[in-house]
C-alpha cells in the first residue's frame, strides 16, 4: 500500500517543513514512511534533517542526464527514509521538474506513506506539481487572514487537480490565537478536519538549528505531541503499490519548454 | 463614494499594502490609497479597494466591483495581493466634503490587520487616530474570525483560485490533469 501525501501552505513561513518533517516521523511508528523535498527552488528540508552534506539529493535526480540511482538519494534517517533536495540555484534551473514524476512512481514501490514538502507558491510547474501528483493534501495554515486565504487558494488548486484534502494543520499558535472558535469555520471551507494545533515553540527553531526534526529534538514538548495527534489524525488509505506506481508514471506532465 | 481628483504621489507593487500604509501614516498623507490586486490590473476586472486616508489615517474604504463598503470592503481584497498600490494626494478641505457614513467607515487598525497582518501598524494607527474615530465598537473584533465568518468572501477567494488554477493549468499545458478537463 502507499499513499502519496502533498504538505503545502501556499505561504511562506507557516513551518511546512517541521510539520512534514514531523508528520513523516509520527507516521513512521505506523508505516514506512519517504519524505521527499519537493519545494526544489527553496529546498530546506536537508537542513532540518541534518543532511545539509548529503552527496546525491533529488536535485541529482531530476537532471536530464542523471546519472545515479534513485535510491542513492534516499537516507534513512530518524526512522524514515529521506530524501534531500540540493539548494544550489544552478542546480534548479537544470533540473527538469517534470521527472519527479518518475522519482515519486519510483519511491512509491517500496513505502507505505510518501510525504512530499511541497513549494510554498502556486506559480510555476515546478511549484504546483507536488499538489497535482499527490493523493492527498495536509494544508499548513498559521491563524492568521493571509495564512487562511492562501490555504484556501492551495485547496482550490487540489481540488482542481482531485487531490483530496487530509486536513488542515494550524502550526505556530501562539497563546491568544483563537483557533478553537475558528476550527468549526474553518473546517467548513476546507476538507477534511483540522487535525491539530501546534503552539509556536522554541524548540522548534532550536531543532532545525540542531538539524533534528522537532520529535527527535524535543519529543516531549507540546509541540511534538501536537505534531502527533495531527498525525494519528491522518488515516493512510490502502492502494497496492504498483497501482500508485504506475498511475503516477501515466500522470500528465507537460513537456518542459 | 465620490472623491475629489487627487495628484499620483506614490505608486508601488507589493505583496501586501504594509509599506504603503505605514508610509501614509509616517508623512501624515491627506488623500486615498487605490488598491488593486494584480489580477486585475492585468485583465479587465473592476476590483479595486479605495482607501481614504486623513493626516495618516485610513478612514473610509470602498471596493469599486463589488461596490461593498467599510469592512467588508477591505475583506474584498484581502489575501488576494501582489496589489498595486497607489497614493494620491488631495487636498484637505475636499476630502472633508467626501461624507463619512457608517457604511463606508472602517476603523483606523483595520486595514494594517487586515490587509497587511500587520498589528503594529495597526495599533500605531489606532495612536495616531482621532479619539472619537477609535471610540467606534472595534469590528471585527477578531480579524480571523470575521474573515471566516464573511462566506460572501471565502466564496470570492475560492472562485478565483479556481478560475486562476485552470488559467493556469492552461498556460502549463496541464489541463489534462484537471478532475474535470478543460470547459473553458
């Protein structure tokens, strides 16, 4: 079984890939679980996963030349299998986005959950891409009008593409938010239900600059455990693993100009 | 809301009108802010948010396509930047004739919450209004929730992020990939 899931937000700053980083750990207790940096213009996942050294990154992969394996970017780390992207700027130009198709319909033989760290923008191929291939999208919002909007904008884009909605997840709540009085709201005009409230932290911080996803940092802060009633929130559908491959080769992907 | 001509002293791009109004608010500008998210400046849509703006502070507010006022003015054009955003200035005896009615009033914080998130520049405002402009009932109280609570622009936003995801999805040759082909 494997179950393609997108973490996007559509804005930048929500905390997308702590969240990604510590949904992927949660479910990892569950199921096999691949978390692949799909934000390939802003990639920063490698740094909160304390892989800023990592020889071969999903940047390598989506070279029309490549010439390494799939799996030798993937490391296994925290108890989940990782994939990096590079941040060199070079790197992203010559990469061809449309190839991750093929590296998700790679992944996607052998693991239960696929999380992609989706780009926190809806303007480009490469940026929209993750959301279109993905079964699923968890929607990563702060309690604030713009964070809600540009959610809201990232749903309507799932939509468009039928990928249905996992939840939502309110990161960096801080004490006087009043997510609890907006949770019923907020649930009418997103799918699916929000699955937690994650307070502002420290620790968090202190996590990607320990380079630690936050539940191995500080795995008993509130928090994490947030992060984990998120995660138990998130019931990982069942599809044989050769039927996602292959549906994630067939998808449509336009040619590179 | 009829407005007096005004003479174009600042005209700008931007993610979310903060510097513009925190502008506004440092020179003590006397006149109004056209604001116009940059969808619209590209097509042919009717969608800007006038602002009037009296020694800094916004004051009246009045969205030109949906021809809503006050609050719900500015929730027409919330979250939906870039903006282009363009200062004029009038003279101050003419807008004093622009009449003030409860419909059109926002109150002095609320562009700065609502458009920029911005509760610094909102609270610096709110210092820099006249006493009896901030003595109104603060609505909304909370910024979020009456933004989740104004289906009418949920609804907007939605609709245009569908509209703009198939407009798209055009543009990268997508369209095959959307749930229901392309319509249009």
């Amino acid at each position: 079984m494997v179950e393609a899931v997108a973490v996007a937000s559509g804005k930048g700053g929500t905390g997308k890939t702590t969240a990604t980083l510590a949904l992927g750990m949660a479910l990892a207790e569950r199921y096999d679980v691949t978390v692949v940096d799909a934000d390939t213009g802003m990639a920063n996942l490698l740094f909160h996963a304390g892989l800023a050294d990592a020889p071969v990154t999903l940047h390598d992969l989506l070279l029309d030349d490549a010439d390494v394996a799939v799996d030798d970017a993937v490391y296994h780390r925290f108890g989940m299998d990782v994939v990096p992207c590079g941040t060199s700027l070079d790197a992203f130009r010559e990469a061809d986005p449309t190839r991750l198709r093929d590296v998700v319909a790679e992944l996607a033989r052998d693991t239960d959950v696929l999380l992609l760290d989706s780009p926190a923008a809806l303007g480009s191929v490469s940026a929209v891409l993750p959301v279109v291939l993905a079964d699923r999208v968890v929607v990563v919002l702060q309690p604030t009008v713009p964070a809600l909007s540009d959610g809201l904008k990232v749903q309507e884009y799932a939509r468009s593409y039928g990928t249905d909605g996992a939840g939502v997840l309110f990161n960096k709540v801080h004490d006087g938010d009043s997510v609890e009085r907006i949770a019923d709201r907020t649930e009418r005009y997103f799918d699916g239900p929000v699955l937690a409230s994650v307070p502002d932290a420290d620790a968090a911080r202190e996590a990607r600059d320990a380079g630690e996803p936050l539940l191995a940092y500080a795995p008993a802060s509130a928090a994490a455990e947030a992060f984990r009633e998120a995660a138990a929130g998130i019931e990982i559908r069942d599809e044989p693993a050769e039927d996602v491959a292959a549906r994630f080769r067939s998808a449509v992907v336009p040619e590179q100009p | 809301m009829r407005l007096p001509r005004g003479d174009l002293v600042r005209s700008r791009t931007a993610t979310a009108p903060g510097d513009a109004l925190a502008w506004a608010l440092d020179a003590d500008h006397t006149g109004y802010l056209v604001l116009e998210p940059a969808d619209a400046v590209l097509g042919d849509g009717d969608d800007a948010c006038v602002l009037t703006i009296a020694d800094g502070v916004p004051r009246l507010a009045y969205h030109t396509g949906t021809e809503r006022g006050g609050a719900p003015a500015l929730a027409d054009v919330a979250g939906a930047g870039p903006y282009s955003v363009d200062c004029y200035a009038v003279d101050r005896s003419a807008l004093a004739d622009v009449t003030d009615t409860d419909e059109l009033t926002v109150s002095p914080g609320a562009p700065a919450e609502r458009l920029a998130a911005d509760s610094a520049l909102a609270e610096r405002t709110r210092v820099a209004a006249p006493d009896e402009w901030t003595a109104e009932p603060a609505s909304p109280a909370d910024p979020v929730e009456a933004f989740l609570a104004d289906e009418e622009r949920l609804d907007a936003i939605r609709d245009r992020a569908r509209e703009e995801a198939r407009r798209k999805a055009r543009e990268w040759d997508l369209t095959d990939a959307l749930v229901d082909g392309d319509e249009n």
